[in-house]
C-alpha cells in the first residue's frame, strides 16, 4: 500500500487493520526516518513486529506483522540509497517466506532515458531487480510485493492504445518488467486466475482528474 506518508495517514491504516486484520502489511513511500517511525501506534493496534527502511520526506518502505518477521536485506539499486526496498522472513504454518517490499520509482513525466534521468533510473531500478529470484534456498518460498510503477499487461489499464507513451505502460517499461519476472521465476498472482484478456485494473493516475 503507498501510504504517501504513514504518520500523516495513520488513521486510515489503522482503519485497515482493524477491519481486515491482515498478518502482514507491506506499506510503501512511508515518508519518515527510521527513528520517528510510528512504531507504538502499530503495537497497539497488535502488530509487534516491525520493519522499516526510511528516511526524512521521500520514499520509505515498511513491513509489519502480527508475527513474527526477521529482517533479511535493505538493498540498496543503483548506487543510491534513497529507501526503497526492504526484505523480511515471516513464518506460515512452520514455513518460512521471504517477503520483498519494494518502492519502484515513478520516472518522472517524459517516457524517455535520454533526457529524463528520473526515467531512466526507473529502467535501471528495474534491471537491477533481476537479481532477485523467487527461489531461496533458506527459504519455502518468496513473495515480491508493493508500488512497482508499472502495469505490465495490456489489460491492466483502461485504455492500452491511450497510454502507450504514458510513464508507467511505455513498451520499455512492461518489456523490463516482464524480463525481470521471467528472471526471477515470478508468478503474477494478479493473472494466475484471472485470464490475460480480461480486464483487470492493476493500476490507475491519482494525477488531475483521472482519480
């Protein structure tokens, strides 16, 4: 979930927490320094187990469980740290699953690595995300989740043919993507039940009036 800034937001998380319960929560562009994350309001709330890579207005990455989680990594891409991964073990009926939390970048506006350099560290971002498989072999399994910035599939958007030059479904992009799952031997779990011709919306601009 891109909170856009967790402490601002925290009554709606905590609104999610209390009507879902889920066991895991992975947040993204959390938007805070490690030593001001919200960490009583979670505990209260009965998730104990906290995860967090930040910093002061931009980016940031969390996870937080109601179980148990070990941090594994806080990988830093493209020889910048501006927080925007975060690894954690979480264990499942006497299994554990590496959990990857990923902040993708956004790349600006202008679809194109030569005169945007916000574009093209997301392509960098990106192919530097091929080095992260799904198989562990510490682990039973591996789950990638969180705001990756792109929609891979032409059916993950309203209009394919209108947002082709779009920041977030160029070609460029969803053909990285693409290339970074088939590395890693992702699974989209969007798609395992729910066939590539059927429209199923992954993402949509909050910009103006698209929201």
């Amino acid at each position: 979930w891109n909170i856009n800034s967790v402490r601002l937001r925290m009554p709606i998380v905590e609104r999610l927490l209390v009507e879902h319960a889920p066991d895991v929560l992975c947040l993204q562009e959390t938007k805070v320094p490690d030593e001001l994350f919200p960490e009583k309001a979670f505990r209260r709330l009965g998730y104990e187990h906290i995860a967090f890579h930040g910093q002061k207005g931009y980016h940031g990455v969390a996870t937080v469980a109601r179980r148990p989680i070990e941090v594994v990594e806080k990988r830093r891409f493209c020889e910048i740290e501006d927080s925007r991964h975060l690894s954690v073990t979480v264990r499942a009926g006497g299994k554990a699953i590496l959990l990857h939390n990923f902040y993708v970048p956004a790349g600006g506006d202008e679809p194109d690595p030569v005169i945007n350099r916000k574009f093209k560290h997301k392509l960098d971002f990106v192919a530097e995300m091929n080095a992260i498989r799904a198989e562990h072999d510490e682990v039973s399994g591996s789950v990638l989740v969180g705001d990756l910035n792109i929609a891979p599939l032409e059916h993950d958007v309203w209009s394919h043919k209108q947002l082709l030059n779009v920041v977030s479904h160029t070609p460029i992009e969803t053909e990285n993507f693409e290339a970074m799952r088939r590395a890693g031997d992702w699974v989209d779990l969007m798609r395992l039940n729910v066939p590539h011709e059927q429209k199923l919306y992954t993402w949509w601009s909050y910009r103006a009036q698209d929201w």
